[in-house]
C-alpha cells in the first residue's frame, strides 16, 4: 500500500469516526441545527471520499464490489495496515 492510499484511507477513516460522533450527538440532540448541518456536510464528504478511493484502490467492502470481486483481497486489510510507518 503506498503512502497515498494510506493518507486516503486515513482520511475516510478520520471521517467515518467523525460521523459515528454526530451520531451519537444526536441521538440525544436531535433538534440541534448545527450538529444537523455538520452531520450532514460530513454524510456527503464521506460519500465523495469514499467513491474516490473506490474508484482508485478498489473496494472497502462487500458493498464496494467490482466485477472482480478477487481484488477485494489483493491488498491489505484495514487492521493490518500500519499508518505509523511510510
């Protein structure tokens, strides 16, 4: 994996985590307007990453899938991936 692909996957990530955040915000602040619109900023951001990646690496998940569904398991898995070293 090369130090793109780990930045882009880095980011995704950071995102994921920010998204599961404002999840659990408003589940107890459901009429928060500002937490709303950055749930909903980081949704789309999310989404437009996440096609990009796929686009350029492959896909992440069983709901990424090419037509060659092989290249899910040519590279490594997120756990084995180790961010700390480029």
């Amino acid at each position: 994996m090369n130090t793109c692909q780990k930045e882009d996957l880095k980011r995704l990530m950071e995102i994921d985590f920010s998204l599961l955040e404002m999840n659990l915000f408003l589940d107890t602040h459901p009429n928060d307007k500002d937490a709303i619109e950055l749930h909903n900023s980081l949704t789309q951001k999310c989404m437009h990453l996440r096609y990009n990646y796929v686009c350029k690496y492959g896909p992440l998940s069983n709901e990424d899938m090419s037509p060659c569904p092989y290249q899910y398991i040519s590279s490594p898995w997120p756990w084995e991936i180790n961010f700390s070293r480029r």
